[in-house]
C-alpha cells in the first residue's frame, strides 16, 4: 500500500529518484491505492500545485492504469475522477455522486449543489 506522495512524486515528475523506486517496486509487486489517498492526491495537485480539475483527473486515472497498481473500490475512484474533471463539485461529492449513480445508494445532504447534482441524475 502506498500514500499519496508517491503518486503526486510520478505525476508531477519532480524526483527522478522516487520515481525509479517507485517503478522498481511496481516491476515485482503490486501497488494498492486506497480512495482516501486518492482523494489526498487531488487535493494537493488542484490546492498545492494548482493542476486543473481536467489534468488531475486524467492524470490520475492514466496512473491507475499502469502495470501493478491497484486502486480499492477503483469503480467508484473513476466514476469519481471522471465527474470531478466535468463538474464544479468538490472530490469528496463527486464520491457520494458516484456511488449514487453506480450503486443507487441513497445519499442525505444539507448541500443544495450535490443535492441538485443528484436530483438531475449528472454533475453540475
């Protein structure tokens, strides 16, 4: 399993030196990232590195792709990174809204905007 820093190291590209770790380990074993990391991730590249919305979710759904990496309830992560890239919601709405469009799971709020988003079946 790893945290947040490892991914932001290989999407931003700025140390060459943890990246070759990074991919020396992927080479022999699996890499599990969890949606609380992801979610970490996009907060420091749109917050931090100020990424666009478009860019952070691209480029963390291409890193999820590589050879051995593995993203638990990775579904829902790409629905979620795939509304965050198209809508005003922010990372942790777009998960409720994910989980609602793909699972049907009921979601309470006091958030008009995600409420909206909800009633009208897409993002805003």
């Amino acid at each position: 399993m790893a945290d947040a820093n490892t991914m932001i190291r290989c999407i931003i590209g700025d140390d060459d030196k943890k990246i070759q770790e990074l991919q020396e380990i992927r080479a022999t074993q699996k890499i599990i990232y969890t949606m609380e990391v992801i979610a970490e991730v996009v907060y420091v590249l749109t917050k931090v590195y100020d990424v666009s919305r478009e860019d952070v979710s691209e480029a963390i759904q291409r890193f999820l792709k590589a050879r051995n990496i593995v993203c638990s309830n990775s579904e829902i992560v790409i629905k979620s990174l795939q509304l965050f890239g198209e809508n005003h919601l922010d990372f942790v709405d777009n998960i409720l809204l994910a989980y609602h469009q793909i699972r049907g799971v009921t979601i309470y709020s006091y958030d008009h905007t995600l409420i909206n988003a909800i009633k009208r079946g897409d993002a805003e």
